[in-house]
C-alpha cells in the first residue's frame, strides 16, 4: 500500500520512513494519505477494488495474494487478502467477499467485505451493478513506536483497537474481449479515534477513493492471446496513480507480463495454470521512483481457483476467447 504525501522533514533513518508517512494520516492536521492497499497483480482480483466483479467470472472463483512491499525497510507494508466470489441464479447475482489485512509498521488494519452484484445480460455483452459493505478494524501498537520521550503520555507503550463501518459501489461492462469498470470506495468517510480513552486523540479520517479500470484482449492464433490493462486510482489528497499493464499468454497455461506505474515502478509477472482451474503468478516491482535507493523492490504472490459448474461454453454471441484465469 503506497502513501505519497508532501511534508517537509530532517533526514531520518530508513527504517522510520515508513512509520512516519503513516503517522501523518493520523491527527487533526488533514494530511490525507492512500488508506486502502495497492496491488500490482490488479488484474487478477480486481474484486478486492470494485464490488461489481461479484459473480462476472465462473462459478465458483477463490483468490488469495501476498504482497510484500519496500523490501529491506523496518516495518514497511504487508498485505494478506482472500476472496471468494459466486455467480447465483442462472448467473443473474452475484455474490462474495472478502477478508484484507494490511500491516504497516505499528499500524494494522483488517478489512472485512460482503459484497452483491445484479448483472443485466445483453447478447453480446453483460453490465454488472455492485454494492459491498466493509468493516475495518484499525489496530495502533503503540509499543513499537519510537518516541523522543521514552513515557510520552500520548502513546504510553499502549495497544488500541477500533472499528469503522463504510460502503463502497461500483459499475462493471464486460465480455471476452473488453471490461470497463468504475468503483467508489470509502462512501461513508467516516472518522475513528485510534485511542479509547478521552483523553488523547488520534483521529483518522478514512476519505473516498475512486478506480477505474480499461481492458482489451486480441490476439491473431488460437494459441496466444495479448492482455491489456490500463488501471487509474484516484484518491483524496493523494495523487493519481496510473498503471498499465501487458500480459502474453500462450495456450492458456503460462504468462508473462510487464507492467508501469507511472513515476513509481516497473514491474515483472509470470504465471503459470495447473490443473485447468488453479493458477499461481508472481511479480516484481523494480522502483524508479526516489525510493529505489533505500529498497530492493517489492514482490507479490497470487493464487486462483476457479470452476465452471455451466454447461453452456460460451456466455456471449461473438465470443472469442475463453477467460483468463
């Protein structure tokens, strides 16, 4: 999860880096930083960002990830997701969720997601409308923060935990050859108090963010099919982050891709199908921003399982390609 924010600062070891950009999401100073986590592997559980996926792909669809981000930092970010998402009742709903766990330094938030969708079917193409409810447990451990004053009253070593309520929505078009999708996250913007006591205040205000994603598949042999993946994310009083991505698949069982993410990194993913419905993929994020001195890059890991209990091979009237695990 990348927080980019403008705040001017001494120098400060690399390992406090980190704990610092979260701590300027946390106060009454209306520093605003990029709240949710951030995936390169975007295309393979774009449900985690937009609650219209519920139900767009098989059956029966089953994703975890691991992401390890800033490698060689002290306390930079982890995240843990794992989603499960179905289409129900001849494929008119669909429905899923999701659990994320998200670690940065003495921070933790785990998000917890149940989300719907209605999918209005056209011959050629399906529009899916989705609406999801979150809650967020917000975790501050205090005792692995460093102080100037090793009693400071304001953490006093302590561990708090609250919890916050929110919604999110979004919009899905697709077929085997394109996607569209937009998703608002964070509606509620509700504010917490990391403390339970009154008397001391940390306030953190979770704020909207926006995603829109653009996909388009070709290809010109039935063995190879060329991916395209162009993902924008907006949040409030963070800047735009953009990212375009290109994958080569040969015979449905392996890929290779690259992928941009303009002013932060390039990235390299493989993968592989095993056993027609489990697909395992792996990238590498090599920084070119003003971090790539401090750190040797970030990786991330994916697992999928799918399976198509539907007898009817194709869903659209000038179908092409069987779909992407």
């Amino acid at each position: 999860m990348e927080k980019k924010i403008a705040y001017r600062m001494k120098p400060v070891p690399r390992a406090l880096i980190v704990i610092i950009v979260m701590l300027t999401a946390v106060g009454n100073g209306g520093v605003f930083a990029q709240q949710l986590p951030f995936y390169s592997q975007y295309t393979n559980n774009y449900f985690l960002l937009n609650p219209a996926i519920a139900g767009t792909t098989q059956n029966i669809d089953v994703r975890g990830a691991y992401r390890q981000q800033w490698m060689g930092f002290s306390g930079a970010p982890t995240t843990s997701a794992l989603s499960f998402n179905s289409r129900l009742y001849k494929g008119m709903f669909g429905l899923g969720g999701f659990v994320v766990n998200d670690v940065i330094g003495p921070n933790q938030q785990t998000e917890y997601n149940f989300s719907g969708a209605y999918h209005i079917r056209f011959p050629d193409v399906e529009l899916s409308l989705g609406a999801g409810g979150y809650l967020t447990q917000y975790v501050l451990n205090g005792s692995q923060m460093t102080t100037r004053y090793s009693m400071d009253p304001s953490l006093n070593n302590s561990m708090s935990s609250t919890w916050a309520e929110n919604l999110g929505g979004g919009i899905y078009l697709y077929n085997d050859r394109f996607n569209i999708g937009f998703s608002g996250l964070n509606a509620l913007q509700p504010s917490i108090n990391v403390f339970t006591d009154s008397s001391r205040h940390g306030i953190v205000k979770f704020v909207t963010q926006a995603n829109f994603v653009l996909g388009y598949n070709y290809s010109y042999n039935d063995n190879i099919l060329y991916q395209n993946s162009f993902y924008a994310n907006y949040t409030i009083g963070s800047p735009i982050v953009l990212d375009y991505t290109f994958r080569f698949h040969y015979k449905k069982k392996v890929f290779i891709g690259a992928s941009l993410r303009w002013g932060d990194a390039i990235i390299a993913s493989a993968g592989c199908t095993l056993m027609k419905d489990f697909q395992v993929s792996y990238s590498y994020d090599f920084l070119i921003s003003n971090l790539m001195g401090y750190t040797s890059g970030s990786q991330e890991i994916s697992l999928i399982y799918k399976l198509d209990l539907s007898s009817k091979k194709n869903r659209f009237l000038k179908q092409k390609y069987g779909y992407i695990l």
